[in-house]
C-alpha cells in the first residue's frame, strides 16, 4: 500500500457513523466532481458549526482569550479550504460555460 493510500485510510477509533459515511461513499464509486461536491456541502456543514460557536463567544460576559485565537485561526482555515473548493468548482463551471458558448455559436452559424 502506498503512504497515499495509507493517509487516506481511517484510523480503527472511527466513529461507527463516520464509518458508515465514508463506507457508502466509497461503495458508491464517486467521480472526483462528485468528490468535490461532497467536501463543499462538508465544508458548508463545519461553517455552520463555526458561526454557532462565534455566537456563542458574542453571547458570553467575558469570552475566553484562546478560545477566540482558535476559532480566528479556524476561521482563516476555513475560508482557505472554501476558496481552494470553489476555485476548482468554478474553474469546472467555466470550462463547462466556454464549451457551451462555443457549442452555441456553432449552432447559429
């Protein structure tokens, strides 16, 4: 087995409905859009989870100091990860975009 596929292997202490995720998404033979499709819905879902903890940090009296350096720091990761996502989905969506333009044209001459 190559160390590619041994990093994206779980670990054996997988939450059993993780598991069962990542079990119906490798039965279910993905494309790599298809793959990027799932991350940004992933991606939007920890989004969520982030902007409920800043709620919670804007709620508190006296929120703690490293808690909020952590959620800064995950918050620039994540804005990192969404970039990289949409950047290849739209590259994707462009390329799709000039092909029918260029279909278009074809067809009106």
């Amino acid at each position: 087995m190559s160390s590619a596929d041994q990093a994206s292997q779980p670990d054996d202490n997988v939450n059993p409905a993780i598991q069962l995720v990542l079990d119906a998404m490798e039965a279910a033979e993905i494309s790599p859009e298809d793959a990027l499709q799932i991350s940004l819905v992933l991606l939007n879902f920890v989004e969520e989870h982030h902007l409920d903890n800043l709620e919670e940090f804007l709620a508190d009296e006296q929120p703690d100091a490293v808690s909020i350096a952590v959620w800064a720091a995950d918050s620039a990761r994540l804005k990192t990860a969404r970039e990289l996502l949409e950047e290849v989905l739209g590259e994707d969506e462009d390329d799709e975009d000039a092909e029918d333009d260029s279909d278009s044209g074809e067809e009106d001459a």
